[in-house]
C-alpha cells in the first residue's frame, strides 16, 4: 500500500484528489490534524514520510514544500504553476509525445499542467510536431470554464444566495494578457510568442472548453483533413480521444465533459476557417484527473485506476 500525502487538501484540487484516492485499497492517505495543517515541521513530516507527495498549494508555498523534501524516495506532483517549465520536472500530460511519458515514468518531480493550458498545449503541440504549424506561428486562444477553477473565494462568490448580479451572465478575464499560463503554453508548445489569450468563466461549477482558432493560409501544408488525422493517430487512448463531433445541433457546452477525468479532441469550422477545440473537466484533466493520473503511472498502477472516464 503506496502512502500519500495532499499538501493542500483544503483546496479545490486538494480536494477532489482525496475524493478519488479516498475510496481506492492501494492507497493510505496521510493527514494532519486542523491545527498541524499549515505547520512547518510536521508537514515536513508528512511529505518525507510519503511515497506520492501531491502539492496543491499557491506557487511560494509549493517551493517550500519541495524544499521540505529530502527522502530520495518520494515522489512529488505539484499542481502549482511553480515547476512547469523547469528542465528537471516532468510535465504530466503523457500523451503529447514518448518522451513525455518516459520522463513521468522516471522522474520524481512532476509538474500537473495547468487547466487552460492544458487544452491549448493538446491541440497546438502535435501540429507543431508534425511541421504543419509554424513555431513563429501567432495564435489566440479562448477558454470557457466553469468558477471552481478560481478556488474557494471565487466558488463562495458564484454559490451565494445574494451573488452580484454580474456573475449571472459569462465574464472575461485575464484582460492585461499577462495569465500565468502563457508562459507555460509558449514553452511546452515550442511557440516563439504565447497565444492573445482571452479566458472566459461562467457560472457553473466545473468544465472547460478551449478553442483555438486558424486559418488555412495558417499550416505549412496539409488542410483540415490533414489536422484531424494528426489528432487521429495521436488521441486515442483512454484520457485523451479524438471525436469527429463533440456538439449537439451547433452547441457545444462546457459542461460536455464535466465531472470526468478525460479530455476530448475535435476539429470544426471548414477548409478556409478551422477550429481545434479541447473539452475536459477543469478540474479532472485540468487538474486533479492528471495529477491521479501521474501518481498512477509513478506507483506502477493502471493509469485509469480511480478515475471517471
């Protein structure tokens, strides 16, 4: 029985990865009392007492809890913003390439993409990869997701009975162009400059559609069947699936993949104007589902083992 510790499990993702692990004979979940929860030394404790050390937690703190760890033998998955770019860290999203996921397989620090990046990276890598898509490429992203990505105080806001009238109708953020996604988008993805990103929260609780939107002139070669059989070979495994179609009569709906550990790949529009769009769960493949996912892979379990797909 593989021991694991949730530096962070008050939060959000801290959360629902405790859901999933709760219920699971393989795994013993660690926790601090109340009163221990943020004490310096007895997390310390835990952290090097833990087999799989998940960080949910804001990016100085993740630091801290790194720099807490000295067992050779513990495995740490930060879902913070922290260690995605850095060379020693793996990235966590296995399916964009073998070399991603032997990286997962042998490393002991794993950095969870980010939920909006997630879907980005997904749709952009793989053209680039296969030379249809420039890295001097510039590219603009939308993100739709739903308010529990914003934590607790956001979810409080979206969840009271007298909420502000604003939060009743889809708000963009993100408006200085300055997200701590970018960042990360333009490094996993090779891009010479990050996407305009322009992300959108609305009110429901969790979900997450990303589109990123091209022209033909756009591609190096190939057209909109060249990028549909890119994304057919590449993303057909159990989290991440190409689909032909993912909307119901014209609408696709955020909640499409809510509550699910997976992400779903498609590709709209026609010859002259084409649309990538990621659907997942911003909390599942955006955060929690990957996080499982790589401590799977990293203890020798079945990659799906107690997640929803």
């Amino acid at each position: 029985m593989k021991k694991v510790f949730i530096d962070g499990s008050a939060g959000t993702t801290g959360l629902r990865i405790y859901e999933r692990l709760s219920a699971r004979e393989d795994i013993e979940i660690l926790s601090l009392t109340e009163e221990k929860r943020k004490d310096r030394d007895a997390r310390k404790e835990m952290l090097n007492k833990a087999d799989v050390a998940f960080l949910c937690l804001p990016d100085d703190a993740a630091r801290e809890s790194v720099s807490l760890v000295d067992n050779p033998d513990t495995v740490v998955i930060d879902a913070s913003t922290a260690h995605r770019t850095l060379p020693d860290w793996a990235y966590g999203f296995p399916e964009l390439s073998a070399a991603h996921e032997e990286k997962i397989f042998s490393s002991k620090r794993i950095a969870v993409p980010g939920c909006h990046a997630s879907g980005f990276i997904a749709l952009v890598y793989p053209l680039i990869e296969a030379g249809i898509l420039d890295k001097t490429s510039l590219l603009t992203c939308h993100s739709i997701t739903g308010y529990s990505g914003g934590g607790k105080k956001m979810i409080a806001e979206y969840e009271s009975e007298d909420r502000n009238p604003l939060l009743n109708a889809p708000r963009q953020y993100g408006l200085t162009q300055q997200h701590k996604h970018l960042k990360e988008m333009k490094a996993v993805t090779g891009l010479n400059e990050p996407p305009v990103f322009c992300p959108i929260v609305s009110g429901f609780y969790s979900g997450m559609t990303v589109t990123v939107p091209l022209f033909k002139s756009q591609l190096a070669k190939g057209d909109i069947e060249t990028v549909k059989s890119i994304y057919r070979e590449k993303y057909n495994g159990a989290f991440v699936k190409y689909e032909e179609c993912l909307d119901e009569s014209g609408f696709l709906s955020g909640l499409a993949v809510s509550g699910k550990d997976g992400m779903r790949v498609t590709v709209a529009g026609n010859e002259d104007r084409i649309l990538l769009i990621a659907a997942y769960d911003n909390l599942g493949k955006g955060a929690s589902g990957a996080a499982i996912e790589c401590m799977n892979m990293a203890i020798g379990a079945d990659r799906t083992k107690g997640l929803v797909l």
